[in-house]
C-alpha cells in the first residue's frame, strides 16, 4: 500500500475536504486522521511532573512561600496580601489569572 500524507486545518468540522489527491477515479483508499498534539498539553503535563517531583523532595521539610520566592523568578498566587506587591526580592509576583492570560490562552 502506496501512503500519502497531507497536512491540513480543519475549519469546519462537520466535513473534511482533500483536493489535488495523486490517485485515480475509483481507486479505493484508506482514510486515517490523526489530530496533531497541543503543544501547552504537554506543558502542562511537563509542570505537573515537576511540580509533583519538587514537592516529594521536600516532603519532610515543606518550603515556605517566601523560600519559593526567594529562588523564583516568578510567584504566582491568588493572595490577595500580594496584590499591591509586583516583586519580592529579585522574583516578580504575578495573579492566577494573569499567569493564565499570559501562559495558557496564548495562541499557537
């Protein structure tokens, strides 16, 4: 079996439309359609892991907000006591909701 691959958008999904195919009238053909990977899913999943494995090496001694801080470049909470602060120490303090503005809905 002879493959051919093709990279398109989808704009509408209830119909996929394939022109300029390199086979013949009547020629039986197998479709398969593979979604590409979101790229943030990945990141995401990649933050988690870290996340998970930062605070299992300090399960026995819990780092303090301040102690995160002092070694972040960014601090991202929703205490509101933060709110009228924009840095501590050399780490920039910054909403859930800008984090989520500036990282998650960022278009590809």
């Amino acid at each position: 079996m002879n493959a051919y691959k093709k990279y398109i958008t989808i704009e509408d999904p209830k119909q996929l439309i394939l022109s300029d195919l390199p086979f013949q009238p009547g020629q039986r053909v197998e479709i398969i359609i593979l979604a590409e990977d979101n790229p943030r899913t990945h990141a995401v999943e990649r933050l988690q892991t870290l996340l998970k494995q930062t605070q299992a090496l300090h399960a026995d001694n819990p780092m303090t907000e301040a102690e995160i801080a002092a070694d972040a470049n960014f601090l991202i909470t929703g205490d509101r006591d933060f709110s009228d602060v924009q840095t501590l120490g050399n780490t920039t303090i910054i909403s859930v909701s800008l984090f989520k503005r500036l990282v998650c809905d960022v278009q590809e």
